[in-house]
C-alpha cells in the first residue's frame, strides 16, 4: 500500500458470516463492543489473519490497524518476539493451576518499571483485576463505597459499571451525577455503594468527598479517559487527587488498563508523576494474549499477602499468558520504543489537525501519541468531561472512520473510545495513513 487512494474490495464474506453467527452467538459476536459496522453495512469485519500493523480481513481487504485489539497488540500483530517465545510454552504445557517460574519473573519486571508497585497480583481480564484493587481498598480502609468519575469505563462487571455512558435524561444534575446502571442486572445495592463525580472539576471533587466523610474506600479513575475520546486530566488536577485522598485515608486507584506501559515505561504514573496507592494493567501488558494485574502499595496490599481479602482464579498468570507479557514488558522496558510509539501517533494526530484546518471541519484530536481520538466538537475545543462530548458529532465521526475503512485504515469505531498505535508502525504505514485522512477529510 502506497499514500495513494485504494478503494477496498467488497466485504460479502463479513456479511455471510455474520449472518451464520447470529444462529449460534448472542446477537452475533463475543462482545457487546464488537458490533462496530460504520457506514452503509449493518455487519462487523472479520478479521482473518495479521502481522506487525496489519490486519486482513475474510474478503482479502488489508488493513493499517490503529485498534490493534483496544491497544493490546502494542509490538504488532504476530510479534516474532511474543511467538519464538510461546513456542516453547506451548510444548511443554500451558498452564498448571500451580505456581510457575513466569509469573514470579513478570511481578518483578513490573516492579522494575511502576513507581507504586511494591506488590504484584495477576488476574485475567482489566475487569477482574479492577474487581481485585476494589476488593484490596474495601479490605484495608474497611469502608464500602467507591468514587468514580462521570463516563470513565473500568469493566463490564458490575463492581463499577455505574454511569460509563449515561444518557442526557438520566445523568442528573452535573454537579450531583447520578449513578445510572450501565445495563439491566445490576443490583440496585452495587449501585449505591458507587458515588459519581465529574471529572476535572476540583470543587466538585472536595463536594463529593465532603458529602462522604468516612464512608470512602477508593477514588478510581482514568488518568487518560481512554473511554471519554481520551480526555486528558486538567494541569494539576491528578496532584490534586493524590492530595486530597492522602489527607482523607483514602486509597486512590490508577486504572491503567489503557495508559499502562504503552504511554511510557511507567505508564500514566510516570508521564504526570502522580503515584496511586494501586493500580490496575491489562492491554499492552500482555501483547495480546489475556492477563491483567493490579498492584500497589505493600501496605494496601498486604491484607492480600496475608490471605485475609482474598481472590483467586485457575488462569492467573498461566505459564502461557505471564510469558507473553514478560516479553512484552521487556521491550516496552525500553523508552526508545515507546517514545517512537508516541512520535508515530504524533504524527498521524498533526496530520488530522492539518487536514480538519484546511478544510475547515470543526475538531480536536486528544490524547497522546499512543493513544489518541479524533472529536468533532462544535467549536473545535477538547472535551475536559464527559458531558462535553455530548455536543460532538458522533455521525461525522461514523463518515470519518468509514472514509478511512475505505482507504485501508481500520480505526476504533466508536467515536468515545480511541486509536491505537503499535511499535511496529512502519514510515510507509504511517506516510499511508496520513494520506487517508487527507482522503477522509475531503469526503467529508
């Protein structure tokens, strides 16, 4: 693929296949994310093979992929690094349901590169490690109830899937947020125990807190609102947070499911120089096989270490999974490779602003380099919470994304979430993508 446009083939093969799919799959996919068709077919890709930053679908389509599995494939697709390694895995067994050599080894390169982990625990999805650091909190303060910010995701799991995507109607007044199940058959008592509060709004966050006093076991947040088109924390407001949750005996968590070592070695934590009491890994930590971690203070932790809060799980850190996170860890250990992650996504980001001022499209592009989205907001302005991004167009975003569907890069389809970019972006890739938002924008 060139900088030049090249219109894809047709995708009747998708379409086949998820019609095959609906007879055996709860409304046709694995995820309630994955029903991600923009544009004039009611249908996903399917996705058949990859390698490095490309993806090829049923049809033979190729793609320049800024998804890259919501940021875990961060080394690429098929990484020979991930693959040498897990050969010899796969030959001598998987996993155990025991204790292994692996995960001891990976708990000590996390040390190595988190500034507030002094004790590791694995578990195997973001959710269930957002479910352990909740679980950890609740355990040392002893108190129930979790702070959360308005539109800030962290799982589908009941503990906290309290106000990600309220609706106008049912989010309340902005300075007293509701806390609005994420969907039906979640008990009315998860949600009570679950305070919402807008982000970046310091007055409200001391509101909040003083509302509560002594009720509090966490703050949780995303430190870039990965979910939220990557809104970024105001100058000031993550030390903020650190001050008023030390004062107060809270614990405050990171959820660096996103941020985690894919922003830098350190993650968010080391980019604001902000330390958490715990916080939570998944995505890029295992380069695109299933495992996530939550880690933290040794004081926090320690009521785990001692078996007094418990978690399990037969999965933890698999033999399989905790040898493809080494791996990627050990590389990503390494700032060259994510600085020139950054520049590549910095790269791709100028040319959006480019082309939206050319032609005169109101937009902001948010984030970082490795992480990043393109929001059509009325005035241009970057959203600051999660209630400015009602006011963007999310239609001219679903046109965008097809535009680009169209010329060969294959991005997040949801206008509230955000692009990825791997290590193994090549100058070529990147000199292509540009040229297909140039492309994207003039259609639009």
């Amino acid at each position: 693929m060139n900088g030049e446009f090249q219109a894809l083939g047709g995708t009747d093969r998708s379409r086949v296949w998820f019609e095959r799919a609906q007879e055996s799959l709860a409304g046709g996919i694995s995820s309630s994310s994955r029903l991600t068709s923009t544009g004039p077919h009611p249908y996903p890709l399917y996705m058949q093979s990859g390698s490095g930053t490309r993806i090829r679908d049923v049809d033979g389509n190729e793609y320049i992929d800024y998804l890259i599995s919501y940021g875990s494939a961060v080394l690429g697709h098929a990484s020979p690094l991930i693959t040498q390694a897990l050969t010899g895995v796969l030959s001598t067994g998987t996993m155990f349901g025991t204790c292994n050599v692996p995960e001891v080894e990976l708990a000590e390169q996390i040390r190595q590169m988190v500034p507030c982990a002094d004790l590791v625990r694995f578990a195997n999805s973001g959710s269930e490690a957002v479910q352990g650091a909740v679980r950890a909190a609740r355990g040392y303060t002893g108190r129930s109830r979790i702070v959360k910010f308005e539109g800030h995701y962290h799982g589908w799991s009941d503990t906290l899937a309290i106000s990600n995507r309220p609706g106008e109607s049912e989010a309340g007044p902005y300075d007293a947020p509701h806390s609005v199940p994420h969907s039906p058959g979640i008990p009315a008592g998860v949600v009570d125990d679950v305070v919402v509060c807008p982000w970046n709004d310091p007055a409200a966050l001391r509101t909040v807190l003083d509302a509560h006093r002594g009720e509090l076991a966490a703050v949780i947040c995303e430190p870039i609102v990965a979910n939220n088109a990557c809104t970024m924390p105001g100058p000031g407001y993550l030390d903020l947070l650190r001050e008023e949750c030390t004062g107060r005996g809270i614990v405050l968590i990171f959820d660096e499911v996103c941020t985690g070592f894919r922003t830098g070695p350190a993650g968010a934590q080391g980019l604001f120089g902000v330390l958490p009491d715990l916080a939570v890994f998944s995505k890029a930590l295992g380069g695109g096989l299933p495992i996530a971690a939550f880690a933290g203070r040794r004081e926090v932790m320690e009521p785990l270490a001692e078996g007094r809060v418990k978690h399990g799980g037969t999965y933890n850190a698999s033999p399989l999974c905790a040898t493809a996170a080494l791996v990627t860890l050990r590389a990503l250990a390494d700032p060259a490779v994510t600085k020139r992650i950054d520049e590549a996504g910095r790269r791709v980001m100028e040319a959006v602003r480019r082309a939206a001022r050319d032609r005169g499209v109101p937009c902001t592009v948010q984030g970082v380099g490795a992480m990043f989205q393109v929001v059509f907001t009325p005035d241009g302005a970057p959203s600051r919470r999660y209630r400015d991004l009602v006011r963007a167009d999310q239609a001219r975003y679903d046109v965008f994304r097809h535009e680009l569907l169209k010329r060969g890069v294959h991005s997040n389809a949801y206008g509230m979430a955000c692009w990825f970019v791997s290590a193994s972006v090549t100058e070529d890739e990147l000199a292509a993508t540009c040229a297909a938002v140039e492309g994207a924008f003039t259609a639009l």
